[in-house]
C-alpha cells in the first residue's frame, strides 16, 4: 500500500505531465516538421503549406495528451493551466513550479525527436537552420512572415487573448457544476477547442497559448543549431511573449469564467439527465 501510494504521489503526477506534454510536443511539432520540411522540398514558394492540418494535429496532441496523463495528474500539460487552476480551483502552489519544469521537459525531449527525425528533411529544405524553419519548433509573430506588420507587443496581445478563451472554456468543459461532457469526451472537446483557436487565432502569433509548448521545443531547437531562436525575424527579442502572454491570458480567462458563470452555478452537483430520483426514506 506504501508503494502504491508513492508512485500515486507527486512523482506520478509530474510523470504523467511530463509524458502527456511529450505526445502533445510529438504531434505539434512533428506535423509543422513535415508541411513545412515537406511544402519546402517539394514548393519552394509554398510558405507555411497546409495550415488547416497543423491545426488538427495540435488539437489531437492536445487530446491524446490529455488522456495519457488525466488520471495520475489532470493532465494540465500547459503552466498556464497549472496556474490558473492554482489561482482559481484550490490547486496546490507548492506543485505550480514542479508541475512546469515537468511539462517544459517533456516538450524538450519531443521537441529533440522530432528534430532528430527530421534532421536530413530540414537541412535540405533550409541548411543554415535560419528563421525558416525555426518556427517547426517555436512561434513567431506572424508565422516569420515579414508581410504582416505585427511585433512582439501585437503577439503578446494575441496570446493573452487566445490562452485566455483557452482557459474559460477547459473549466466551463470541466466543471463538474456545470454541464460538461460525459463518456470521458472532455478531453476531446477541449482539443477540438485547440483547433478552433489555430484556426480562428493562429495568423498573429501561432498560438502557443502555452508556455512549455514554446519554450521546451526553443530551447531544443538553439541547441541543434538555431543560433537565432530566442528572437523574432525583425531581430527583437522575443522568446518571453509566449510565456508571459499565456500566463497572464490564462489567468484572465480562468476569472471571466469565475465571474460570469461560475459563480452563479449551483453550490451541489447536479443529478445526470435522466436519473429516476431516489425515493425519501
């Protein structure tokens, strides 16, 4: 019994971030690895390529991940979570900072796969491991793409905003006051949410909306040989933005939710639709 309840501790729990964070990082970095390797290889004009799969990777990488980890740790694998269920849901601060080093690390070590996997692809579609394919591992306001006219203040905007609608919708998704999916859906609902924010969100900044995602895959990606990953392609520095920005975002979000819903739900949890009412004794 002692055992059991050590693996059930916190090590399971960072465990379990640290593998769901590693499937989410496979897919969403694997999947820019090949449209943009690929559409490179085979377009040389062809930019981005299909933006529209990238975004259902992401959000598959997102549900997959999530139920991997959801029963050892709840499967934050985003420290915007962790934070936002810390200020909001009674979360324990003492695991806040455990929790993301853990879920840094497993976007580090997928992120170090997937470049590896793609080490012959990327050299060939860009050999000086330029700003080109940087973004196959971390975001850029714009995608990298020069035409639009955003910085580093426009991004932060746009990722306070995004993790922010992240936020309010993974607690409305489970809470268990409200009316949240049943048959274990939760999972792929909130990753259809992901979805729905690359397409609706994605130009501006490439909606990281989570910390770990974008700076777990940078630090991997500068240590395999992009010298410039910790800035933009206007040469700002920019790798803080998809940190601060989801951090504060999630914590907005998380309120919205707090104030206008929340709080107005009932204090007992609900009986299912459906259930015959037990009679009184």
């Amino acid at each position: 019994m002692a055992e059991r309840l050590k693996r059930s501790g916190l090590i399971g729990e960072l465990s379990a971030e640290f593998a769901g964070t590693m499937i989410l990082i496979l897919f969403g970095c694997g999947v820019v690895a090949q449209v943009v390797a690929g559409g490179a290889l085979t377009d040389p004009e062809g930019g981005l390529g299909d933006h529209d799969s990238i975004s259902w990777a992401w959000g598959l990488g997102v549900t997959l991940g999530v139920y991997v980890a959801a029963r050892l740790s709840g499967a934050h694998i985003n420290p915007a979570v962790t934070v936002a269920l810390a200020v909001f849901k009674g979360f324990p601060w003492r695991k806040v900072v455990p929790y993301a080093l853990a879920q840094t690390a497993g976007a580090f070590v997928a992120a170090l796969l997937v470049r590896w996997n793609y080490t012959e692809a990327l050299a060939k579609a860009d050999p000086g491991h330029t700003i080109k394919t940087q973004f196959v591992f971390s975001t850029l306001p714009a995608n990298g793409n020069t035409a639009l006219p955003v910085h580093e203040w426009g991004a932060f905007r746009d990722q306070v905003i995004g993790t922010a609608i992240l936020l309010l919708l993974i607690l409305a998704l489970t809470d268990m006051l409200n009316s949240p999916p049943g048959a274990n859906l939760a999972p792929f609902v909130i990753g259809l949410v992901v979805v729905a924010i690359g397409m609706a969100f994605g130009t501006n900044a490439g909606y990281a909306i989570n910390p770990a995602r974008d700076f777990g895959p940078r630090l991997a990606s500068f240590l395999t040989g992009y010298g410039g990953a910790w800035r933009d392609q206007y040469g700002n520095l920019y790798f803080w933005v998809p940190i601060v920005g989801p951090l504060i975002g999630g914590v907005l979000g998380a309120g919205v939710y707090k104030v206008f819903i929340g709080r107005f739900l009932p204090t007992a949890e609900p009986e299912p639709t459906g259930r015959v009412p037990a009679p009184e004794d």
